[in-house]
C-alpha cells in the first residue's frame, strides 16, 4: 500500500468514524425524545441501546476497519464526557466490552449482530453499575436483581433486533457504494 493510499484509507476512516458519530448523537436526542412519551422506567435505555446497536452493527458491517466500534466510542465518550464525565466512562466500558465480545467472533457474518446485542445489554447494566457509584445502593434496594436480569435481557433481544437491521442496512448500503463505483 502506497503512502497516498494510506492516508486516504484514515482520511475515509476519520470520516466515517465522524459520520457515525453524529447520527449517534442527533438520533440519541430524538430517541431521548421519544422514550419520554412510555412512563415505563428504563424505557430511554431500552429504546438507546436498541438505536445505538443499529448503528453500531451497520458500522461493523459496512467498514471493516479494525476497532472500528471501539475508535467510534472514544470519539463519542469524549463528546458526551463534556455532558458528564459518567456518561464517558459508561460508553468507554460498553465500547470495549461490545468490542471484545465481537472480537472473540470468528464468524464475520454474525460479528455485527453479536456487538449489537452485547452493546445494548451492557449499555444497560453500565448505567446500572455507574449509577451505583453515583447514588449508593439506593437503586439496588428498591429494584429487585430479576427486574435488573430482565432489563439486561430485553435490551439484548431489542439490541440483536437493532443488529440484525444494522446488518441489513450495512449490506445494502455496501451494495450501493459497490453499484455506484462500477
């Protein structure tokens, strides 16, 4: 590989990492939006977790690079630790465990929709774990651990549903890129 084609390859991943960034965020406020109309408790996590875990899955698919969850990650936890640094540890814990999970993967075809999966249901408990050391047990004496158990698990099926999409549309996009350069 040529030094020109090198930078252009981190030219196209800085990019990529920006643009997955920004739907991140923009769709994250609509989707804050949405979760205040279900007076159900948790519901902002469960429909977050679900919306990151399609974009997460589509990145996966769409651009091979390697870490590409994890860079997206540190991108998005430096922006929202200005928010609060809480929210940056939690998505840097959830980045690199949904990372390892997916890295542990052999099988490509399956890899987005496991780091989906993973993704929302440890988006979940880091909050969980993070609001611990935020509030005490507080949360943990009123919540019974089965509550916890079937959040986790809700956000993992909602989360293998957002990957599943993210693969869909990672494919087809690819497929679009690949139609219009030919």
């Amino acid at each position: 590989m040529t030094e020109q084609e090198k930078v252009h390859q981190n030219t196209s991943e800085i990019t990529h990492i920006g643009m997955s960034v920004a739907l991140l965020i923009a769709g994250g406020v609509f989707v804050i939006f949405l979760s205040r109309f279900f007076p159900i408790p948790g519901t902002k996590y469960l429909l977050m977790g679900t919306y990151i875990s399609l974009i997460m899955s589509a990145m996966a698919y769409l651009f091979p690079t390697t870490h590409i969850v994890l860079k997206i990650n540190v991108v998005l936890a430096a922006i929202l630790s200005m928010v609060t640094i809480y929210m940056g540890i939690a998505i840097l814990i959830t980045g690199l465990s949904a990372e390892l999970i997916g890295s542990l993967l052999i099988n490509k075809s399956s890899r987005g929709i496991a780091i989906g999966m993973s993704y929302a249901g440890f988006t979940v408990l880091t909050s969980l774990i993070i609001s611990k050391f935020i509030i005490g047990d507080a949360l943990f004496a009123v919540v019974d651990g089965r509550w916890i158990l079937i959040t986790v698990s809700l956000a993992s099926i909602l989360g293998g549903i957002g990957g599943f999409a993210g693969k869909t549309i990672g494919i087809r996009v690819k497929f679009a890129l690949n139609k219009e350069i030919k």
